[in-house]
C-alpha cells in the first residue's frame, strides 16, 4: 500500500477558513466590477424579477444573460426559483454596496 504524501494530503484537504475568504473577495471583486454584472443586480434588486422583466429594461441578449446570471448563481449572489431571478442575502449585500 503507497502513502500519501503531504503534498496530495494538502491538495485533498478542504479549504481553510483564509482561503474560503480570499475567494469570496475574489467572487465579489468580479462581480462588482463587471458594468453588465452591476446592470443586472440593480435590475433585479430587492424583490426579483423574471428574464423577461430584466432583458426588457437593460440590453442584453440571451447568450450573454445566460453566461452574467450563471456566473451571479455559482457566486451564490443570485437564485432562480419559479422562474424569478432573487439575489441572496449576499447579492443583496452586492447590490447595497453598487453605486
């Protein structure tokens, strides 16, 4: 039987609380500083909207909505239920912090 070394230890470990954080501010940074990605979070805002809803009021074609709010929900800034584009507790934060 083979051991693992520590560096596939290290690879197969969870991430640490430092690098979970790190990534938020990562996710956060894209978010906040794509001018579509703003465009959307406002549009949405506080009580959500359906795609027709927000294609209606910002330009932007299917593809590119698709890719923007993939993004948004993978960063847990967005959710979809029913057909209604939310933002989460974090996308709310997201969305107060955009000028």
């Amino acid at each position: 039987m083979v051991e693992n070394d520590e560096l596939e230890e290290m690879m197969m470990a969870a991430p640490s609380a430092r690098e979970i954080k790190k990534n938020d501010h990562v996710m956060l940074n894209k978010a906040v500083s794509h001018p579509l990605r703003r465009k959307l979070v406002k549009s949405i805002g506080v009580f959500g909207k359906t795609k027709d809803d927000i294609q209606g009021e910002i330009d932007i074609d299917d593809a590119s909505f698709k890719y923007q709010t993939e993004f948004l929900v993978n960063g847990t800034f967005l959710k979809v239920e029913n057909g209604l584009y939310k933002l989460t507790d974090k996308g709310l934060d997201l969305l107060a912090n955009i000028n």
